[in-house]
C-alpha cells in the first residue's frame, strides 16, 4: 500500500475508532491497538509532511502554542437565556409564548451544564473554528485547545450540511476533576476551585499540550446556520448525533408546562448521579419555525428559558463589613467571611447590596449568617442566624464618608446606594471609569488590561482616558513587569482604538445608566457627540425608549466642564465622536415614527435583514401586534392569529416586495 493511502486509512480508522470510544463508549478494539495506530500515524505524518491535515487524530495530542488569543466575531450572536425559580414563572413564559404563535406548542427539556460555552464551526464536515462565548458579539479562536478535547469530532459522517454552527458546553466531569485535584494535593499543589471554572481557565491555556492532559469533553445542544433543513429542536439532537457529535440522552420531548416540571423534578432529585455538574434545566420551544417567529430581546431568546435549581445555602461567621467604591462613586457594602464551601468554590466574601439590605436583615458584624450562591457571581447573605447571635452585639452603622477619599455620602431621594460625590478626585472611581473604556464592548484596548490601568493612575501618568492618547512607550517602560514589547503592544493598541465605532466609544464614556443598547439608540439618534452634549432634557426623552432618568444622566455629564473638557481632547486625538459616513449612508429616517411587526417566511431577505433595514431606515421593530403597530409585514405560512388580530385593529398588512419598495437602500 502507497504511504498516501495507508495515512489516508489510518486517519478513517482513528476517526472511527475514536467516535466509538467517545462518543458511543461502545470501543471496538483495545487501547494499546489504539496507541498502536495513532503511532504509526505520527510517525508517517513526521516522515512524509507533505500529506499534513490539521484535522488528523494525531493533533489531538495538543503541542500548538498560542500566546494571544485572536478575538473572533461570531457567525451568529450566542444569546443569554432568561432564568425561571418557580411553576408560575414558567406558567408566565408558556402563555407569552402561545400568545405570540399559533398552533400547538412542545417545548424540548435539557439539562443546563455548568461549564464553558463554546460555538464551533463546521465547513464540509471539518472543524474549522471554536470560539468561546466571549460577550455574546466576539469571543477568543481557541481552536487548537478544543482539537485535544476527544469528543469534539474533527470530520463528520452522514447528511451534515455545507456550513454550521454548532453551540455546546465544555464541562470537566467530576471523576476526572477529582482525579487532578489529587494529583495536585500530591505534587502539593493548591487544588482547584471547583469542575466550571477548570473547565473554562483550560481554553484559555497557550500550550494545547497541556489542555490535552485535562479530561475534558464538549456536550453539544444548538445547531446554527443557513439552509440546514431542520424542523425542530428535537430533530437537530439527533442529527447532531448521528453526525458525530457527543448530545447527551437526557434530553426529552414534553407537551407542557406540567410535563415540564415533571423533568425538572426529576434531575433536580438526581443531577448527583450525573458524571457532570448542571445547575438546572433549559427548555425550548421544539419548533424551528415558531423560534423564528418569536425572535429575540436584546440579550436573550424568546423561545428559551432556563429553569435554575434552588440556590445551595450555607451558614457562617461574618467578620467584617467592608465598603467598595464603583465607578460610579456607588457604595457597595461587603460582608467578609470566615471560609465556607458553597456550590463548589469557596467563600470569603459576600455582597450585602446596600445600607436597606443590612437594615432590613439586621446584620451585623459577628453574626453567624446564610450565605446562598444562587444564580449569583458574588454570593450574598439571605438572613441572620440569631439563635447564635451575642447580645452584646451592636447594630451595624451604615458610613458616612468614602472610604477611599473620605468626601461625605450622598444619597438621592428613591435609590437605594449611597454615593461619593468626588468624581474627579477619588482614586477608584477614576479607576473603574478608565477600566469601563478599555473594556471589550467599549474601546477593547489590546494590551492594556485592568491592573495596568490601576498602575498608570497610581503613578500618576493618566487621570482620565483622554491621557491615555497622550501615553508614550518612555512613558510606561519604567513599569514594573513592563517589557519592551509589552510597551509597544500598549501604545499601539491605544492607536488602533481609534478605529472603535461611535457607539462603542459612547458606551465607554461610562455615562451613568447608558449601557451599550442605550448607546446604540443614543448614536443613532444625534450621529454625534456634538449634538448629543446639546440635546436637551425633553429632545433626550423623545429619542425610543429613553426614560427621563437616562436623559438627566446625560445632561448631567454633559453639564460638567471636566466632561466637556475630556470629550474635546479626544476629538483632538482622533478618537471616533460621529457616526461614519459609510454607516450614515446606509441609514435614513424615511421609517420614523412607525412601528413594524414582522411574521412568516420570506424569500428574498433574511428575518434578520428586514429586521436590520427597518431599524436603518428609523422605524421600530416589535414582537406582537398592538394598537400601536402601523404595518405587519406578512411571509409565507404567517400565523392566523396574527393576521385576525391586525385585521380587527386595522393594522396596515403589507407583502415583502411592498415593504422593499419603501425603503431605497433595499432597491
């Protein structure tokens, strides 16, 4: 046999093999046979490197080295789930759901793994590309990791289409976790936290050797493109299945909410007998075309919600209040902890939310208290054990003076945190605020992270991010840890920020209650900053969906001099304050003031497209039809329900090509 042909043999039969043991856990032959082949593979691919594939079972053993993970836009934003605790809740979701679709609804129930998101990418059968969830928008290429990870098939077998995503989790099995963490404790290591954060911290290591040590495995849920001909949630599950991909059995076909919380019952008694951690259940509305119709919010779908598991809860000592100062100036109080095992990690500290919270629980330092970790990144205290409590114990006085500066609290009539007034002067609200612009959905300054930042205002070299552009490599060479290449990274990913759209760059001015959906609207609205810092109180609260509280916020940044000062200097330094010409021509006001409601399928423009041509052309795009819906914009197979309802309030209906025909970018 020809080497060409016996590599080409080998490689089928490692594949094959490996879906066996992997994925079937059926194996067909030993692991010494196995180790046998994968050898001599190696061995013929080293010898003869003119036949190299990057999908060969050989790459699974890792060696790439990666030192900075390329950020990569997904194909297709990766969604937040909104989360249910209780039968009501769900109850809540199922009737929107029916109200918004026509026709029978089942929902399709699978368990919630607690591990790291990831979305890989299939281009006839091979993979091409994995990316971490990152914010949803934009995550880290860590494809070199994921190729080490057995259960992750790099061809594919059957029917698979041409391009797909497919969207999963990478979790470490318990087995396996505790299995390192004793290795660990043996080399006298401290062991790790707990199986999630493992899991998530191996993605990101530069050396995939090392990831291939770790027994890692992906569970496969979502299938993602164009043109993948599938009907329902449950169809894809097993066409996923029958292409290679490891999807967990448990998934299960229900008709409604009762046969719902039947699954979510049943897990919740027996996820211990899981190999793997899940914190809950998901469930999805089954029908492909129904998604559809439901669409989205701006972070999560519709069609899906997860139902999370009671909070685990534990009890112990409170030592310390502490207080942490925001960017914002807000005042968080902080409960530190004696240490406490908690939903796997541990826990030293807790967030005691504001001064109402410790008032109205009664706690105080000394306490012993319940600590919960339910759907929580930071723990936080639920009650005060007072069997235990000592009677001579003092009730906790809320502080008046900030304790980084020292300048007296303020509180606004109607809200709940205390804040520091001195926003100029108090060293971590300059901090957090240049953090806040540096960040991934603001500036994304490569190179320049959240520590270096602390660095730069403690020696004095950048009270605001407008001294940032004026930062030269002289500048930050005599840094600690500051190598030459690192300076130069820094410097030139601060030049290359000024390439951040407008939005983005609004969002990272940290401007109170404008987060980056506010932003959007904002730049949308007034195309510059010019406009914006002129906008009065009542043009704010025009603009869609700006309530008078995001309005005064803006007029009062905007009222302060260093504010109007900074926003001059970076103007001065190029950064982008407008909209682009490119963007503004592709946008119009010719939809303004009308309100659009979009069902069906159509044939020459995505949902997503018509969706997109509205919001460019000033209309507003929504779910379901009311009495303020000015046209329904009617597809193939649209519901009945929809038509009857726009028909009785006199909704405008209108075709696909009727609908192109008002907007001139789409001719």
């Amino acid at each position: 046999m020809k080497i060409e042909e016996r590599i080409t043999q080998l490689r089928k039969d490692l594949h094959q093999h490996n879906y066996h043991y992997y994925i079937l856990d059926s194996p067909e032959i030993s692991d010494y046979d196995f180790d046998m082949m994968l050898e001599e593979l190696q061995k013929l691919e080293t010898e003869n490197p003119e036949y190299n594939d990057p999908n060969s079972p050989t790459h699974r053993v890792g060696g790439a080295v990666t030192k900075n993970f390329e950020t990569v836009v997904h194909n297709h934003r990766m969604y937040s789930l909104s989360n249910s605790y209780s039968k009501e809740e769900l109850e809540d979701w199922e009737k929107r759901v029916k109200k918004m679709v026509d026709g029978d609804v089942e929902y399709v129930c699978e368990l919630k793994y607690d591990g790291a998101s990831i979305s890989l990418t299939y281009e006839d059968g091979k993979l091409v590309r994995a990316v971490t969830r990152g914010d949803g928008f934009q995550g880290d290429d860590v494809t070199n990791n994921i190729k080490t990870i057995k259960s992750v098939p790099l061809k594919l077998k059957g029917d698979f289409p041409e391009k797909f995503d497919i969207r999963g989790e990478i979790v470490l099995p318990l087995e396996g976790f505790v299995a390192m963490n004793a290795e660990r404790v043996e080399l006298g290591e401290e062991p790790y936290a707990n199986p999630r954060n493992t899991a998530s911290g191996s993605l990101k290591l530069q050396d995939s050797a090392e990831v291939a040590k770790r027994p890692l495995e992906c569970l496969l849920y979502s299938i993602i493109g164009e043109n993948i001909n599938l009907k329902s949630q449950n169809e894809g599950l097993e066409k996923a299945r029958n292409w290679g991909f490891k999807v967990p059995k448990e998934a299960e076909l229900v008709k409604n909410v009762d046969e719902v919380l039947q699954f979510v019952n049943y897990w919740e008694k027996n996820r211990h007998e899981l190999p793997y951690e899940i914190d809950g259940v998901v469930v999805k509305v089954n029908n492909l075309h129904q998604q559809e119709e439901l669409g989205t919010t701006a972070k999560s779908p519709r069609w899906a919600i997860a139902y999370k598991f009671k909070a685990e809860q534990e009890s112990t000592l409170l030592k310390q209040i502490s207080y942490q100062v925001g960017r914002t100036g807000a005042i968080t109080p902080v409960a530190n902890l004696d240490a406490v095992q908690l939903a796997g990690t541990v826990v030293r500290r807790a967030s005691l939310h504001n001064a109402d919270q410790i008032a109205k629980l009664d706690i105080r330092e000394g306490d012993t208290v319940f600590v919960e970790k339910g759907g929580e990144i930071i723990p936080k205290i639920v009650g005060v054990d007072f069997t235990k409590r000592d009677p001579d114990s003092k009730e906790t006085e809320y502080i008046t003076h900030c304790p980084e500066c020292d300048t007296a609290l303020v509180r606004k009539e109607g809200e709940a945190q205390h804040y520091c007034p001195n926003a100029n002067g108090c060293p971590p609200q300059i901090i957090g605020r240049i953090q806040h612009y540096i960040s991934r959905k603001a500036l994304d300054i490569e190179g320049l992270g959240g520590e270096t930042v602390a660095l730069l205002v403690n020696e004095n070299l950048i009270g605001n991010y407008a001294d940032l552009y004026a930062l030269r490599k002289e500048d930050v060479l005599p840094l600690e840890r500051m190598a030459e290449r690192s300076a130069e990274n820094l410097i030139q990913g601060i030049e290359k920020s000024k390439e951040i759209p407008f939005e983005r760059v609004l969002f990272g001015l940290g401007i109170r209650y404008v987060g980056e959906t506010v932003a959007k609207k904002l730049a949308k609205h007034f195309k510059n900053i010019q406009a914006l810092s002129k906008a009065s109180l009542e043009e704010l609260v025009n603009v869609d969906e700006i309530g008078e509280r995001i309005a005064q916020s803006v007029v009062d940044f905007f009222s302060s001099e260093e504010n109007v000062h900074t926003i001059e200097r970076l103007t001065t330094y190029g950064v982008k304050l407008e909209i682009s010409a490119e963007k503004l021509a592709n946008q119009t006001d010719i939809l303004d003031g009308n309100t659009f409601v979009i069902s069906g399928v159509f044939e020459k423009i995505s949902r997503n497209d018509l969706k997109k041509l509205i919001e460019d052309n000033g209309g507003k795009v929504s779910g379901s039809i009311s009495a303020k819906t000015n046209y329904l914009v009617a597809g193939e197979n649209m519901g009945p329900s929809k038509l009857a309802k726009a028909e009785k309030l006199g909704t405008t209906i209108i075709s696909e090509d009727e609908f192109l025909t008002m907007v001139p970018a789409a001719n």
